[in-house]
C-alpha cells in the first residue's frame, strides 16, 4: 500500500516532501501530467521535455539532448515506436501549465523503465525533479505496477525513498587490429573523466549498451508488441 511505502521513508524525507509541495502551490497551481501520447503528438511533447532539460547544467555543459543531434534521433525514433505499442509515458510537473521537470518513461511488464529526467532549475529551491518522481511512484503504485527500474548509475537522490540496487558489468572486446584504436581511446579518456569527476558519474555514457541498472530495458520490437 502507499501508506506503507511511505512510512518506509524517513521523517526528514517525508517532511521534506512535503515542505518543498507547499512551496511550490505557493508559486502557482501545481499539478501531475501524465501524457501517453499516439504517434502523431509525440514529436511535440518530447519538445517540451528537451526544453527542460536543457534550462540546467547539462545546457551550459552542452551534454543535454538538444546538443546531441544523434542521441535525439535515437530518443525520438525510439519514443515513436513506443508510443505506437502504446508504452510511452512522459511525465510532468506543472506550474500553471508550464513544466519544471520532466520524465520520460516506458511502462512495460508492469514496470516503468526510466530513460531520460530534467528539471528547470529556476525552480531548484523546490527540489522538482524529486518531487515528480515522486509522483511518479506514486501513480506507478496506483495503476498496480511492480517497479519503476531507474536504469542509470545509482545516486544518492535514489535513496530518499526505500529503493534496491543491482550492479552490472559490461564487458568490451577490442580486436587486435589498428581499426580497434579510436575506439579503445575514447572508451578510455571517457572511464578518466568518469573517475575524475565522480559527481557526474551518472550521466549517460557516450556509447550504447552502458547503462547499469536493476535489469535491461524494453526494446522498441517489445513495446510495439505490448
């Protein structure tokens, strides 16, 4: 029950959630969005979510989607084949209708599969990245779900509710041939950044196929078949 889910969380997490709610009804009239979109409006609600993902620092450090043209195609091409098996969820927290966080998620084996967030942050104080997922619990416990698999490295804002983890390797293979050398270099100064700056060891790897998380995600083949 959510009840029990919550009385899982610490006073502190539970107060916090709530003062940071209150801020907020205080600013405009909050409000959850959930948006399952049919193909034809996916291109517009996935604008809005690039939009705020690129108002933070990966805007400034140019590492959001609206700066990776190649990363975006994947998204969208991926988004519009879950939208067509009727998987896509994107979720947002409103401020009289205007979004300052963003989700975008695949419901999928009673689960939801998180692949990209954002928040605005004009609206830091507020914490509305942690106040939409969680909503985003919240709702997943009310359509009956299982889990919401968060499919990236694991962080501390994790943690703020009960939560598992799951560590996963992957392993690369690199012929002994010169046409394997770009790729072992960008494989290694990409590990270097990561172990110099540990902050941003949950950013999203350059390469597909690196992401650590509880299981793997859905394929577009599976949503287009749910």
């Amino acid at each position: 029950a959510w009840s029990a889910f919550e009385q899982a969380m610490s006073a502190n997490g539970r107060s916090e959630m709530r003062r940071k709610r209150r801020g907020l009804e205080k600013r405009g009239r909050l409000a959850l969005r959930v948006v399952s979109p049919d193909p034809a409006d996916v291109d517009r609600e996935l604008a809005s979510l690039v939009r705020v993902e690129a108002s933070g620092w990966k805007g400034r450090e140019r590492s959001a989607i609206a700066f990776r043209p190649s990363l975006e195609r994947f998204l969208r091409d991926y988004a519009h084949r879950a939208a067509a098996g009727r998987t896509l969820r994107l979720f947002f927290l409103d401020v009289d209708e205007q979004p300052i966080a963003a989700q975008l998620l695949v419901e999928q084996d009673r689960r939801l599969w998180q692949f990209k967030i954002g928040y605005d942050e004009r609206w830091a104080q507020y914490s509305p990245g942690r106040l939409l997922m969680f909503d985003i619990l919240r709702w997943a416990n009310s359509q009956g779900l299982e889990t919401v698999e968060y499919l990236g490295h694991g962080g501390g804002w994790q943690n703020r509710w009960p939560a598992q983890s799951s560590d996963h390797a992957t392993l690369r293979y690199y012929p002994l041939a010169l046409s394997s050398v770009p790729a072992l270099a960008a494989d290694a100064l990409e590990y270097a950044r990561r172990r110099a700056n540990p902050s941003r060891a949950g950013d999203p790897p350059k390469r597909a196929g690196d992401r650590a998380g509880n299981t793997q995600p859905p394929s577009p083949a599976q949503g287009a078949a749910s």
